[in-house]
C-alpha cells in the first residue's frame, strides 16, 4: 500500500524535491506587461531570429532550458531526464528545441497544464529516486498557436470577447535531490472534467470545472484549506474562468477572493493590452511561475504556494467535429520548507 497517497489524487513526497534553477524567456507583448521587470530575457523579435514561428518556438525553448541550466550552474549532462511539451502537434516545439541536449526526454502533452504536468511527474521521480537532476518545461508561441488551433495571422479574424491571447513564452524548472527549496511537497493530479463548453474561444469556461475538481481535491486529500497557502494560482483561466472558479467555492461556503489568481490575468494588462480576457497558453502559467511566482518563495514574500496549471484538452480537428472540449488541471505545492508530517 503506498504511503505516500493521501486520499484519492493527492500524493504526499517523502523527499520533497528542491527547485534549484528556474528560468523564463518571453516576447515582447509580455514584456510590456505588467510582469515584465520579473523575466530573465524578454525578445524583441517575434520570429528570435528564426525563419518561421514554429522554429521561433523552439529557439525560444532552447534559449530558456540554457538560462535555467547556467543560473543553477548544471550542465545538461547532469541532468538524468528531461519532461516538456508544447500545443504543437506532436509537441515539436519542446521537442526539437531539446533534441540536441543529449539528455534522457519524456515528451508531454497536457495542454495548457504542461507546466504542473511536468513539474509533478519531474518531482516523483526525484522523489522516487530514480533521479537526482531532471527539468521540467514547457513553452508557447501566439502565433504558432494560431495557426494550428485557429487562423494564420494573415487573416485578420475578429475575436470574440472571450477569447484569450495565447502568451508567447518559456518556463524550465530544474529540480533537484535534497537542496534548501523551494520545495515540491505534494502534488494533486487532475481529473478530465467535460461540462460541454464547445466554443474554442471561451477557453476560461471549458477550463474552470477541472480548476475547481483539482483544487477541491486538494484541500479534501490534505486537509488543508485555502488559508494554509499564502497564494493559490490557476494556470490560464483569463477573467472569465477565474470568476467561474471563485463562485464555484462561494456556493460551498469557500471564499478564495484576495488569495487566488490567475496568470492569465497577471501576465497583461487588459485595460492597455488588447488581450480580452486575458492570457493563455503553456508559455502563460511556466512563465508566470518562473518569473514571478518562484522568486518571491525564494526572497521569503511568500512561504506557501498551490500552483496549478489548467489545460484544455482539444485539437483544431475535435473543435471542427463539434466535440466540447475537455478540461484538466494540475496542481502542486511548493514551499520553502518541509512540513512536518
């Protein structure tokens, strides 16, 4: 039996991996936001001197794993895994950012949630002792991601609304055996939750039912409530997932206004930025949590963290069928010390 599952999707670690080095590259949209002075190199060049934005994607990624390795003075031989995926088909993006790194690659695909996915799957196996050094990334390009999952640029489409502004960026984690934190001391892996959303661009909606299940699960597993954490983020819910989220908890007698945000919301300025609802995309929450979230559990300005990653689990085919779009999200603690059991 293990000893380390505590209720139904949580998991308790016994050795609560540290995270060493961290880094996030972004573009200059989100350089101009409001968490720009937090990001270790913002570009000015869409294209990061690539000949198309896929392979500006990649370059983008490479770029961000280098920083992440040179800040935590790791070489990528002692890495013994690396864990990322990107919203490419096939995860292309991560994969042929990383494809001379020369280090052991598990390639993810959790949507939007990429970055908890690979953040909790990178800690169990630290955890587990199968590894001493692994990263965790993940990465998003706007206009890659239109593209594929909507129109390329040249159209000039009307968005909706609802619609969010797919952040183009990089986050990598680099998590360590023993170390003096931040720490990843538990990790709740999400369940699919489809409540029959089917407009692609009301992605907040699709996502916020598999934000509430992963955060409900997570105060019900550890019995701890919202209060224990000095901040709780989502992934990339924008304004309307957000609001969802708050009003889900409310009617259970839960109130999470003041301590929860989202990263979509953090990462632009809405009333300056013409990005609707806010931001998205695996680049939105890695970014956030590398430049903005990391660093103030390291300077002490917070001691506990839920971060959780949301992702909607659709393919420019399964939108054009008429599917819905399922939703996931997972969420991992992270604090500058070990809890005592």
């Amino acid at each position: 039996m293990s000893i380390k599952q505590m209720g139904g999707q949580t998991v308790r670690l016994q050795s609560p991996p540290t995270a060493a080095a961290w880094a996030a590259v972004v573009g200059k949209l989100e350089g101009e936001g409001p968490l720009g002075q937090n990001f270790d190199f913002i570009s000015e060049d869409s294209y990061f001197g690539e000949a198309s934005w896929e392979k500006a994607e990649s370059a983008m990624m490479k770029q961000c794993f280098s920083l992440a390795c040179d800040k935590g003075q790791i070489a990528p031989s002692q890495l013994d895994y690396l864990f990322a995926g990107d919203l490419l088909n096939q995860c292309t993006g991560s994969a042929f950012a990383l494809r001379d790194s020369d280090v052991p690659f598990f390639g993810l695909y959790g949507a939007c949630s990429t970055m908890t996915e690979s953040l909790s799957l990178a800690a169990m196996v630290v955890d587990g002792g199968f590894a001493d050094a692994v990263c965790a990334a993940t990465c998003s390009h706007f206009c890659s991601s239109e593209r594929q999952f909507r129109f390329p640029l040249e159209y000039g489409g009307q968005r909706p609304p609802t619609a969010q502004w797919t952040v183009t960026g990089a986050g990598a984690v680099i998590l360590t055996a023993g170390g003096s934190g931040p720490f990843i001391t538990h990790i709740t892996t999400g369940k699919i939750k489809d409540l029959g959303i089917t407009d692609a661009n009301n992605m907040g909606a699709a996502m916020a039912p598999g934000a509430y299940d992963t955060l409900k699960a997570h105060f019900a597993d550890t019995g701890r409530g919202p209060g224990y954490y000095d901040a709780i983020f989502t992934g990339d819910l924008g304004v309307v997932g957000h609001q969802i989220v708050i009003d889900q908890f409310r009617k259970d007698g839960i109130e999470l206004e003041g301590r929860y945000f989202d990263c979509g919301m953090l990462m632009f300025d809405r009333e300056k930025q013409d990005v609707h609802t806010g931001g998205s995309g695996c680049g939105c929450a890695a970014a956030t949590l590398c430049g903005y979230v990391l660093p103030r559990l390291q300077s002490g300005v917070w001691n506990r963290v839920l971060f959780a990653a949301t992702g909607a689990l659709m393919s420019p085919t399964s939108s054009q069928q008429g599917q819905s779009i399922p939703g996931i999200c997972h969420a991992v603690a992270i604090e500058t010390a070990i809890p005592a059991v």
